[in-house]
C-alpha cells in the first residue's frame, strides 16, 4: 500500500499541473462581450446617463468600468454597485432615474452583488424577475421609490445574506411567509416598509437560524404575535441588532425576548410601550438601549440594577417618557455595582422626570462623554460633579438651576458643548469659561446674566455656536469677537475658492463616538452590521433661533455656525470685526439698543443664510452691497430707523415685507413706496444711545450733588447759630416751650366742651 502511493502521488500532481496549464490558456483578459452588452443595455434604461458611476462605462473591459465588480479568474460581473457613496448619503450630485428595473439584468448569470439604493424608479414595483437570480447573496433596494406589494418571488434566492428594501414608503405586504425560505439571510432592512397587516411576522423571524440584524422601523406594527411554542428560537439566540422604532406597540415588551443572549443594540424608541420588564437587566450583551420617546409608567427594575450588571453598555436612551419613567427607576438612590469597570459613554434623560440632585452613582461612570438632563427639575449641581468624570457633551439645560455659575463645573476637562439655558442662574458669566479651549457650542440663553459680555469669551478659537440671547446683558459686543477663529475662513489656508467650502462644520470629538450598529446600509458588504441613515440614537436638545424659527439640532445634524445676543440691553453700534466671522451662518441682535450703521464690509459673510437685526434703533442706508449676499435666506431689519432705498437685485426682491417695517424712511418695492431723489425726508441722526445713556448718568449726579448741598447749607446754617450763639439757643428753647404749652391748653379746653356736647346729647 506504501509503495503504491508514490506512483498514484506523482500522477496526480502531474494531472494538477496539466490542468492548471490548460485552464490558464483560456482564461479572459476582460470581461464577456454578453455581459458587457447586458450592462450597456441596463445603462440606456437610465435618463441621465452621464451621471455619476455610469459616465465611466466606455471601452470594451467592462470589468474596469466604476461599479462593477468581477471575478479575478472567471472575469465574469459578479458586482453591480451603483449606490450612492456613504458621504452624501441619499441626497448625492449624480441623482439616478429609470422607469423601472431593465431585465438585462438576467443575462449576468454570475452576479451575486446587486445594489441599486438611491435610483429612483418612480413608483413602480420591485420586479419579480429578480426572484430568479439565485447567486444573489447581497441586494440593496432601499430609497428607490418602489411602490405595491413586494414580489413573493424573492423568497427563491436561498443564498441571500442581505436584503434590504428600506425607504420605500409605498411598499407594503400582508404574508411575510416567503422571507422562511431565506435560511442564509442574516441582515434584514425593512425600514419604513408598510407591514401593519403582515400577520405572522415574527412567527416568520423566528424560524431564521441566521438572522442577526432586523431593522423592523417605521413599519406601522401594532403588535407582536408569537405563537405559543416558539421561546428558544435560533433567532432569539443569534439576534444582535433589533430596531423597532417608530411604530405603535404598546405595553409591555413580549417576554419571550427576554432570550436575546446576544442582543448588542436594541431600539424600541417612539412607541407606546408603558413597562420595562424586569428581564431586560439579564441582557448582559447589551451595547446601545434606546428606550426613549415611550409611555413608560412604571418599571420592573431600577436603574441602578439596570447599569449595574451592564458592563458594555456605551449608550443608555431614556428620555421624553413624560416624566414618569425616571421617579419610578428610582433615579439617584443606591449605587452601581457588579462591574469592576463601566464603559458607558452617553446618558440621555432628557424630559424624564429627574428632580432635585444629581445621582451618586454618576461618578463611578468614568468614561462618560455624552451627558442629557435638559427639560427635568434639577436645582443644584453637586460640588464633586467636575471632578466624577470628563464630558464631552453637558446639557443640562431648561432646569431649575440658580444663583451663580457654579464654580464645579470649571474642573470638567475636554468639554467641547456646554448648554445651560433655560434655567435661572445670575451674575455675571464668569471668566473661568476661557478655560473649556476646546469649547464649540456655549448656550446660556434665558437666564438672568447681567453686566457686559466678558472678552474672555474671545479666547474660545473653537467656539461655533454662541447663545446669550434673553439675558439682562448690558455695554458693548466686544470688538475682540473677530478672534473666534471657527467662525473665519482663511483664505490663504485653503486651495480652493471658499464659495466651495461646506459652511455647516461638524462637531468633532477628540475621539469619535461608538458607532451603532444602525449607521449606513449604503456601503455595508455581506457579513458587515447594518444600518440606517435618517437619525441615529443620539438626540440633543440644542435649539437655535434661527430664519425666524426656533430649531432643534439632533447631535447626527451638522451644527450652524451660529451667533445669537437677542433679547438683551446691548448698546454701542454693531463692531466692523463682527464682519470677519466669515462662516457665520445666523446672525441674531435683536431686542437691544443698538445704534449707528450696518457695518460696509456685511457684504464678506457670505456664508451667512439669516440675519436679525430687528428691534434695535439703527439707522442710516441699508449697504447696497448686501446684495451679493446670495445665501442670505431670511432678513429681518423691522423697528428700526433705516431710510433711503432698499437696494435693488432678486435677493432683496424676495424677503417678506414685514421685514422691513417699522423703518419710515425707508422706500422701494418691498415696502410699497416709490423712492424720488428729493421725495424721501431723511431723518434726524438719532442721538447715540450711549451718549444719551452718558449724559443722563450725568444729570442724576449733578441733582444729588445739589440736594446734598442744599441740605448741608440750611441745616448747618441754623443748627451752628444756635450752638455759638447762647441767647439765641435760650431764646428759641422758651419759644418751643411757649408753643408746646399753648397746644396743651387749647387741646385740654376743645376736649372739655367736646364732653359737655356729648352729654347734652344723651
């Protein structure tokens, strides 16, 4: 048997050799002509061919082309990516339109990747055709305007690993049963997908073996059936990511759930669930909870019970559970424990019900760099809070805090957004504040700040967002506010012309944030966690007046360059170095007392998108340079003292009219008032609010000076006569006595004759 092997060992490595020479001398050097003719046809099926990845299909190896993909010995398509790049997520410049989906796509027998997200095909059906194209392992039909019933055909591709038709807000199906067949398929992307009346859903999920992620949101579900039975599912077992946001479930999660041993992210927000059950603490796999936006009324668990056996949980959600859900998790007793380290990095409680004091445990949560408590009804900040742990994000905004700016907060390292609106803290803004360098959104709006805007605010190079509005701030805007370097553009720093520099700058972390797995389909390859791209777990509550309305940045939104003073006493005229804030996006001074000039060089924002100047007593032209100002959406110059001609040019054409109202002397189409080169009265320059404020500071010195002296001259004049004059003294004590004992008798007669009448009358 030994000696037989050698000879049957040299035979076949000679049959190895053989065939690999063979099979080398008919291998292709490009793709199949079939094939390459099969993609020209699929092209021509599009209206703007010239767009994007398809303007690269020319030349005869279509293997080259961008977007397909193939075998590197077969030279067969086994690829087709035409998605958007993850970069400008749905909203790309090369915008894809068919009819619908061309059957050429039949002839490339070999293609196991299909991706079409993002091309619109305007309302038709997902072809069924697709169903027959049995090497699919990866399709991606999310965002694609697909409408009517989703073809049961797709349940005859037994190899799919990912299917994803989110997006397609018309598509709907009721029989969810041919998704059984998919015994493969591990990611399943429904977002948005109508399945109100898909009875046996989960009944169906749960037969998967292989499933690990199920993005079921916004799918209109009401309920959750499972038949009796089915507990130790595959499903249950394998389950990493589960999103049912956005529907309508209510009461309590199914305990059947509570089997999930490997569940890392799970997101039940906007619903209307009304319990946490006790089993979700068990789920020590957890990464990323988002329970918000629920009808929570009471809890099976505490919080700290909760925390404490979550040794990877990154992000806990509880907010807008309509004050409720907190008291009844018993928020700030007891301690965490069970963890030798805790790893949480965001904590978002916003409008939960949290009252009084911070809780105690938050220190041992040394990792945390997101931390939410806006909207609840905290008072004070506690003195060992600065030194617990080093946020990144501090919201504790629309509480009941007050009295001074608590000096705690100072010793917070690495804070790069601060917002304490809303409460009811006074004094002044301390100076400490200099010392957050990296600092990029401060909002103490809404208070009760006096005295003047502090310089050291100058010193936050980082600052993109500044928020004092409806204060009680007084004096000057700082001259120094040029130095707020985020808000510049230099232009010698960059190679391009800044018409093309993005204006909305995002906020970024010394290290970026834990993803969730619920990130972008758009570029996820089989075997990769999926994602959705409209809004993420993290909300912030960070509003911004702006364009006239108050908006809300949720922290997946990229943040205005925003510069907001309004509602305060500000006086002096606006500064020239005001200008350079050339990033500058919004632009609010309204409800001061502002005086002099637009400054000439407004026209160099050329980013800025809104600008409120109202309610203040400006006065002068408006600078017909402001013209050019193309991105300039929303104006408001209203109450104000402005005249002359309202500079011509479509951008000026198309504001409101009540923009510009409460200026007189103002003339031009937007306020119906034909201007003539005699006809308009130019007004009185206005005196200058500070001089007038200087001036009458004066008078109120000068009066006290003069009542002072009037009283030390006629009290020292008759009080010193009478001391250095002894006959005079003498003489004024007998008068004061002669009048006391007149008064006396004239009072003891008038009581006698009133006591007579008295008895008379009885």
């Amino acid at each position: 048997m030994r000696a037989f092997s050698i000879p049957m060992l040299l035979v076949l490595l000679f049959f190895i050799q053989t065939s690999q020479f063979c099979f080398c001398k008919n291998i292709t050097t490009s793709c199949y002509e079939g094939e390459r003719l099969a993609l020209l046809r699929f092209r021509e099926s599009f209206k703007n061919t010239s767009q994007g990845p398809l303007g690269s299909w020319e030349g005869s190896d279509c293997c080259k082309w961008k977007g397909v993909g193939c075998d590197p010995i077969t030279r067969h398509v086994i690829k087709l990516d035409l998605m958007p790049p993850p970069i400008f997520d749905y909203y790309y410049s090369y915008f894809l339109e068919a009819e619908n989906v061309n059957s050429s796509l039949l002839e490339l027998e070999h293609l196991n990747y299909l991706g079409l997200s993002g091309i619109n095909f305007h309302s038709s059906p997902i072809p069924e055709f697709l169903g027959s194209m049995r090497r699919l392992r990866y399709l991606s039909l999310s965002s694609c305007g697909f409408s009517g019933r989703i073809p049961h055909h797709l349940g005859n591709l037994s190899s799919l690993r990912l299917l994803d038709l989110s997006y397609n807000r018309e598509l709907y199906d009721d029989d969810m049963g041919w998704i059984s067949k998919l015994l493969s398929l591990k990611h399943l992307a429904l977002h948005g997908v109508s399945l109100e009346k898909a009875y046996n859903l989960f009944q169906v999920l749960f037969k998967l073996p292989s499933l690990s992620l199920a993005d079921l949101s916004q799918c209109r579900i009401t309920n959750i059936h499972i038949p009796r039975g089915i507990v130790n599912s595959t499903f249950l077992a394998n389950v990493e990511v589960l999103s049912l946001r956005y529907n309508a479930l209510q009461g309590s999660f199914p305990d059947a759930f509570q089997n999930m041993t490997s569940i890392k992210d799970l997101d039940l927000s906007w619903n209307s669930l009304s319990l946490i059950p006790h089993w979700l603490a068990n789920l020590h796999s957890l990464v990323h909870v988002d329970l918000s936006e629920n009808s929570f009324k009471s809890s099976e668990v505490s919080i700290e019970s909760f925390l404490g056996n979550m040794c990877s949980l990154i992000s806990l959600d509880l907010s807008d559970n309509h004050h409720e859900l907190v008291p009844s998790l018993k928020f700030g007793h007891g301690n965490l424990s069970g963890c030798t380290r805790y790893v949480l990095e965001e904590l978002l409680l916003t409008q939960s019900g949290v009252s009084d004091s911070f809780p105690t445990w938050l220190g041992k949560l040394k990792w945390l760099r997101v931390l939410e408590l806006s909207y609840n009804h905290l008072s004070t900040i506690p003195s060992s809070f600065g030194h617990s742990f080093g946020v990144a994000w501090l919201n504790l905004s629309n509480n009941s805090l007050h009295g001074e700016l608590d000096e705690e907060l100072k010793n917070i390292e690495n804070l790069q957004i601060l917002d304490l609106g809303g409460n009811q803290f006074s004094g002044i803004i301390p100076s400490w504040i200099q010392n957050f360098q990296e600092l990029q959104v401060l909002r103490l709006s809404h208070n009760l700040f006096t005295s003047e805007i502090p310089s050291s605010l100058c010193q936050l190079t980082f600052l993109q967002i500044l928020d004092l509005a409806g204060n009680k701030l007084s004096g000057l805007i700082p001259p120094c506010i040029c130095h707020l370097a985020s808000m510049t553009i230099d232009k010698n720093a960059y190679p391009y012309p800044t018409d093309f520099i993005a204006p909305t700058p995002t906020i970024v972390f010394s290290s970026p944030p834990s993803p969730s797995p619920m990130a972008s389909i758009a570029s996820v390859p089989v075997g990769s966690p999926i994602a959705s791209s409209d809004d993420q777990w993290k909300k912030e509550g960070t509003k911004q007046v702006l364009k006239g309305l108050e908006l809300d940045y949720t922290k997946t939104l990229k943040y205005l360059v925003n510069f907001d003073l309004s509602l305060n006493n500000l006086v002096g005229s606006i500064p020239e170095g005001l200008t350079c804030l050339s990033r500058l996006i919004g632009l609010n001074l309204s409800h001061n007392n502002l005086s002099g000039n637009i400054p000439s060089k407004m026209e160099d924002m050329k980013s800025l998108e809104s600008m409120d100047l109202s309610s203040n007593n400006l006065y002068g032209p408006i600078p017909p340079s402001m013209s050019t100002m193309t991105f300039l959406s929303h104006l408001n110059l209203s109450n104000n003292n402005f005249s002359g001609p309202i500079p011509n040019g479509p951008q000026f054409s198309g504001y409101d009219p009540s923009s510009f109202v409460g200026n007189p002397y103002l003339c031009g189409d937007p306020v119906g008032k034909a201007c003539s080169p005699k006809g308009i009265i130019q007004p009185e320059t206005p005196v200058n609010v500070e001089e007038e404020d200087n001036a009458e500071r004066k008078e109120k010195v000068l009066f006290y000076f003069v009542v002072a002296l009037g009283f030390i001259t006629g009290f020292w004049g008759s009080i010193g006569v009478l001391i250095y004059k002894r006959n005079w003294r003498h003489a004024c004590f007998r008068l004061v006595e002669n009048l006391a004992d007149i008064l006396y008798v004239e009072t003891m007669i008038r009581t006698a004759r009133l006591k007579k009448m008295i008895k008379k009358t009885q």
